[in-house]
C-alpha cells in the first residue's frame, strides 16, 4: 500500500491535507493504463489509484455471468504498451484480468493503488489550481454499495490533476428496467431473477427454463454458455440487432508473432484489426445498403432454411455508429443440445420444423 491520505472530515482545514500532482479515480484497465504512462513518461510525478472496490481489474473483476469474454479482440483493446500474446483474441474476463495485473505489477503500480477508497465529491479551486476530493472508506463485505443508512468514513486530499478512469456504469447496481410483473414473478417459489452484473456464484441454471431478457452482447454470451445445463433457453428480444459471427481465435496473429517475434508480432496484429475496424467502419458508412446485405447473407447462411431473417436479424437502423454485436464462433448459432431459441411462438414453431429438416439447432 502507498500512503494513505490524511483522516480528515470535509471540514479539515487544507494544511492537513495530503496533495498529489495527479489523481487517478478506478483501478480498471483505464486506470491502470494511465498510471503506468504517468510512471514511465512522467516521473517525479505524485499519483496514487483509488479504487473504490477491495480488487482491480474493474469489469473485468466484476462480471462472473457464465462465458463473460471481451467483444473486442485483445489486440486493439489491450495496452500499445503490454503485447497481447495470448491465443484468444477475443478473450474471457479471467485472460483480461491476469493481463490487466500484470501490468499493474510489472509497472510498479501494486503500491499505488488504494483500495476501498471510493471518490464520493471533487471540488476545483482557480485559487490555489487544486481538486479537492472527498473519498470515502468502504469496507470488505460491500464492494460497491452502499448500505442505507451507513455512515462511512470521510477525508480529503488534494490534487492538480484527475483523471477519472471510473467507467461507465453503476458498480452497485446494474441496470435493470422496469417490467411489470418481475417483482410478483421473483416471489414465486422456485422462479429466480438475476442481473448479469451480479451472478450469484453458486446459481445453478441445470434442468431449469430460463428466458434472457434482451439480445445484446451480454445476452449472445450468456445464452450458448448456459443453453448446454438449462433445460430450456429463450432469448427474447425487443428490436434486432447486427450479429456477426467472427472467430474467437487469431491464426495470422500467431504467424505473425512466429516471423517476427512476440513484440513486432504484435504491434503489426494490433495494426491489422485497428486498419480492419476502420474499413469495416467506413464501408458501412460508405455503403450501408451493400453492408446490410451482407450481413444478412451472413447470417442467412449460418441459419436453418426458411429462417425468418429478416425478422430477427434485420435492424431499422442502418449499420454504421457502434460496432455490432459479436459472436466468436465459428458458427453463429452452434448447435446446442437443449436448442436455444429467439423471440415467440410463431418463430419457435418454425425452429422446430427447421430442427427437423436440417437436424440441427
Ligand atoms: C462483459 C463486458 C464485456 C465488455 N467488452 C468490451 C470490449 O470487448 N471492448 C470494449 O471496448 N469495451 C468492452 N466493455 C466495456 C468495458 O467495461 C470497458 O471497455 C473497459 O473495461 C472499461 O474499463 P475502465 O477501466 O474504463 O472501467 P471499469 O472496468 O468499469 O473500471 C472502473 C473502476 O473504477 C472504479 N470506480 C468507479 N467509480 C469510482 C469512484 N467514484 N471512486 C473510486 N473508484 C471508482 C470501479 O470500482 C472500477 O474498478 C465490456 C463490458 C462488459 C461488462
């Protein structure tokens, strides 16, 4: 552990005040990235990480849903600075979360962060050109919640710089819309509801029927890796989205590390997928009706004959903006034993007569 700021309450005068040149808020891959240009490119520089959480690696110490895996590949996700040289390109959590401490600790950055300090106010000063940041103290058993009515410790420090490397979501509580009916359906004996953010680690999913709400790249995960214990998989879904299927691993990746060496291997991979995206992008924009119609051969491909594609795979929106959702994989729907399924009654009974023409899915 590095120094631990000053005990203060808010009102401490500012000679008690411990100061920094630079404060970096979440020990997440962001956090910890910048920390580690601050070490090399800036030293004599005074930093700490305050992680509000008692571990790093951030989302990817926090999601344990079953199959949790990155969407992007490793090469332009990981750091310019630490080679991705694992198989996995697009990797699970636990790959992400060993490279992200690795990092950590081969940059000296273990000592500098803090845990359970979680910025809870900041405050800029053009007088004195200073933050002032009220952290709070949390402790073991709640990661990252609150616990109504609590009172936790406070103090201040003071800094030139933050840098919020916080994320984009609320660690205590996922996201979770309201639908009518989810209260009285969780109270019934032998129901469960569960938000991918908070997986309990001792669910069992063997035998049961389960619906997974949404079709994103939370629940395009979640279905193939439960479809094989659940007796009963539905995917349900509001709109379509873009899916397309792209392989987990990276063969040019692996022949480029074996001529040039892990390093230049892959630096020259991590510029092939950033040229790649760019192209992908710009042809979606450039011609939006040509990479729609590509998109649905894809999958028009990977699906059982007679498929209602265009019901559950053709977006409104054309495909430019946010990358689409990803499958790794070599098909887009593997062939589950229990068969998951998309949307309602009528596609179901049309998976069903595709199951028994193809013999699969
Ligand atoms: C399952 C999953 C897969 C994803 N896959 C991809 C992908 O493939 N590509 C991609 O680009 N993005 C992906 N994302 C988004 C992903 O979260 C980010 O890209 C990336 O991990 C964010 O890193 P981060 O360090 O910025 O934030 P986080 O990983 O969210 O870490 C933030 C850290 O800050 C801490 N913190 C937050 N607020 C405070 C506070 N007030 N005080 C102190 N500490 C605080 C948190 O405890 C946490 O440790 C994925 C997200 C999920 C959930």
């Amino acid at each position: 552990m590095g120094r631990v700021g000053a005990t203060a309450r808010p009102s401490a005068p500012q000679h008690a005040l411990e100061h920094l040149d630079v404060v970096v808020i979440g020990a997440g891959i962001s956090g910890i990235g910048a920390g580690r240009y601050l070490a090399t490119d800036l030293p004599g520089t005074s930093f700490a990480i305050l992680e509000a959480r008692g571990a790093s690696g951030g989302t990817w110490d926090l999601f344990r849903y079953p199959g949790v895996r990155s969407d992007s590949d490793l090469s332009t996700f990981g750091y310019d600075f630490k080679p991705w040289l694992d198989d996995q390109a697009i990797a699970d959590a636990a790959r992400i979360l060993r490279y992200v401490r690795e990092a950590a600790t081969e940059n000296g950055l273990d000592e500098k962060i803090r845990y359970h300090q979680r910025v809870v106010a900041m405050a800029w000063s053009s007088e004195t050109a200073r933050w002032t940041l009220t952290v709070e103290r949390t402790d073991d058993q709640h990661d990252t919640d609150h616990s109504p009515g609590q009172e936790r410790e406070r103090f201040q420090l003071t800094a030139g710089w933050v840098f919020a490397g916080t994320g984009y979501y609320r660690y205590d509580a996922g996201y979770t819309p309201e639908l009518p009916g989810l209260d009285s359906f969780a109270r019934t004996p032998g129901n469960a509801v569960v938000h991918p953010q908070h997986w309990p680690a001792d669910l069992d999913v063997t035998g049961r029927r389960v619906v997974v709400v949404g079709s994103g790249a939370t629940a395009i995960t979640i279905v193939p890796a439960i479809a094989e214990q659940a007796a009963h998989v539905t995917m349900l879904q509001r709109t379509p989205t873009y899916v397309m299927p792209v392989s987990r691993g990276d063969a040019l990746a692996a022949r480029l590390r074996r001529v040039f060496g892990d390093e230049r291997g892959a630096a020259l991979t991590r510029r092939k997928n950033i040229a790649k995206q760019r192209a992908v992008w710009r042809f979606c924009r450039q011609h939006p009706t040509a990479a729609r119609a590509l998109y649905r051969r894809v999958v028009t491909r990977q699906l059982p004959e007679g498929y209602d594609v265009a019901k559950h795979f053709d977006p409104a929106v054309r495909p430019v903006g946010p990358a689409p959702v990803r499958h790794p994989g070599r098909r887009l729907l593997r062939r589950p034993p229990q068969r998951p399924r998309v949307g309602g009654d009528r596609q179901d009974r049309q998976l069903r007569r595709h199951r028994g023409a193809a013999g699969q899915w």
